[in-house]
C-alpha cells in the first residue's frame, strides 16, 4: 500500500514527543496519525491542530475513551466525566472519531461488565453528538476480558453496535484482537454493510510473546494472517487508512525512524482504500 494511506498511532512510537511524532510520520511520507491522550497532557490543544494540519497529516482518532466499567455508581460516573473530556480534546483537535476501549472490572462477571459498557455509551453518545465526533467500539482480544474489555469479538462489537443503532457509533477492528474469529470474514461483512466499520488497526499477533501488552509485531511476523484480513476489510469496500498501532518495548529501544522505515516495509504487501 500506500503510505499516505496509511496512520501511525502515537503509542507505536511512545518514546517520542506528540511534536516529534507529527514530524516523523510526515518525514517518513505516513498520511495520517491518530493521537493518544498520554502524548497530549500539558499540550496546547490548538497548536498540535495546527502542526498537523501544517505537515499535512490527517488526523485520524484520538486513542482512547472507555472504560466505563465500575464496581461503584461513582467510578462509573467518573468515568463518563473522563470521557467528556476526550471528547472536548478531540474536537479541540479537529479529530473526527474517538476509539472506545471499553472496560472490565475485576470481581464483576462479563454481562454485568457488558451492561455498564451499554448504560456507559448510551451517556455519553449525546456529549458526541453535540461535537459531531464518532466513537469506535474496539474489540480486545479475550485474555484481557478480565481487566480491559468485555467486548471481545467483533461479533461482541457488531451485536452492541447494532442493538444500539446509533449512526455515530461503529467499530474499530484491530488484527491483534480479532484474527482468531471463526466467522471473521462474516462479522467484516455485517460491520461493513451497517457502515459501521469505522476503524482498521494493524500490527501482528506473535504467539510468544514477552508481555501480554507490550510485545506485538509488525504485520507479517506473527499469526494473525494480516494480509488474509487486510483483502477481506478491502474487499468489503472499507475505505480508511490502514492504521499502525504497535505497542513493543523491543521496537521502543531502537532508533524510531529505523522503526518507522520497518513499519513502511511490513505495510507493502496491504492494500491501499478502493479498488487497486
Ligand atoms: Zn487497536
């Protein structure tokens, strides 16, 4: 693919500033960029628009609201609280869609979790509305339902999008949480054909890894199949960027232009949006 098709997540390149991220990926020749909330603390909001409007990144999603899950009324309002400040940051960014991590609290069982995702959502679609902003429901993968998300599958994804049929929200599909689907290529299809594939997020699933968190690979050096499902996103008619979001120590302590020259080779064999 294309790189002005593709976005850099600012948690792939984490040692950098949000200043150094946007003048990477630009130098590099990466379209677009979607920023994480750790890189913007103490920013002015203003000045990073401006920056990435002025290096001619589009500016993807802010990365991330959600966790709306709690074991008590106040966490779960602190959290909507936390999520209407993401929402403020992202208009104040101009960004357009805001990825939702959603939530699980340890000691809750999964449908208790799953009901304060939906109560959760369903608070704050209306601060979204107002803004004009679009919330991506992520799947994470299963061995984090415990503590990060009790939505975790697409199928989980598509089921609570469609029960709440809200045109503002969709779901992003990230390869490192969902490859292992039976019915994926199915579950693109219903997601797509709702339009409500809203987000496609790449990196790769290695099998031993190091950290549960901190050690994905670039696509094409683990088992998640990424050009299998980069066709069936593509062939869907999904026509956003290819998005970058690899978290990995390993890659964090070498030199992150060599880094960003690695992305830019694993990202060949992808297609670019439309027909190619
Ligand atoms: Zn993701």
């Amino acid at each position: 693919m294309e790189l002005q098709h593709a976005t850099i997540h600012t948690f792939t390149t984490r040692p950098w500033s949000i200043d150094q991220c946007i003048e990477g990926y630009a130098r590099h020749g990466f379209g677009g960029i979607s920023v994480w909330r750790e890189h913007i603390v103490g920013e002015d909001l203003s000045h990073v628009k401006k920056k990435m409007h002025d290096a001619g990144l589009q500016a993807t999603s802010l990365v991330r609201g959600g966790f709306f899950t709690g074991d008590t009324a106040e966490k779960r309002k602190a959290a909507i609280e936390e999520n209407k400040r993401a929402i403020a940051e992202a208009e104040a960014l101009g960004i357009p869609m805001i990825v939702l991590v959603c939530g699980a609290t340890p000691g809750q069982i999964p449908s208790d979790n799953f009901l304060q995702i939906e109560n959760g959502i369903e608070e704050i679609l209306p601060f979204a509305e107002a803004a004009g902003i679009r919330l991506a429901v992520e799947p994470l993968h299963p061995m984090y339902a415990g503590d990060r998300s009790a939505v975790c599958s697409m199928k989980d994804a598509n089921d609570l999008v469609e029960r709440m049929g809200h045109p503002l929200l969709g779901v992003a599909l990230d390869v490192f949480h969902v490859w292992w689907e039976l019915n994926l290529y199915e579950e693109i299809e219903r997601c797509f054909d709702e339009s409500r594939l809203f987000a496609f997020h790449v990196c790769d699933f290695k099998p031993e890894m190091s950290h549960v968190l901190l050690d994905r690979g670039l696509p094409g050096e683990g088992v998640a199949n990424v050009t299998v499902i980069d066709e069936w996103v593509r062939s869907a008619g999904f026509a956003g960027h290819t998005e970058v979001e690899i978290f990995s120590e390993k890659y964090w302590a070498m030199d992150q232009d060599e880094f960003l020259k690695k992305i830019a080779t694993s990202l060949r064999p992808l297609r670019n949006p439309a027909v190619d």
